[in-house]
C-alpha cells in the first residue's frame, strides 16, 4: 500500500484542496499543511 495525496488551488473556492481517503494519509497531509503556512500560504 502507498500513501500519498494529490493537493491543487481551487480558484473558485479560493482554497487548496487535496484527495486524501485513508487515515494513513493524515500525516503526509499535516506536513504539507504546515510547510504551505511556513511558506505564508494561507490554506483557508
């Protein structure tokens, strides 16, 4: 099994938006969560 997720900018929300399904994702989507507010990225 891999894990791993894909993240876009929704320009009509205004947010990034991921496809994370599998609780074993969390993790890799938490770092890149705050790695994209280290870089000023608000993420809604």
């Amino acid at each position: 099994m891999t894990k791993g997720f894909d993240a876009h900018y929704n320009p009509i929300s205004g947010r990034v938006q991921n496809n994370v399904r599998y609780q074993g994702e969390m993790p890799a989507l938490y770092a890149f969560n705050k790695w994209m507010v280290g870089k000023g990225i608000s993420l809604g």
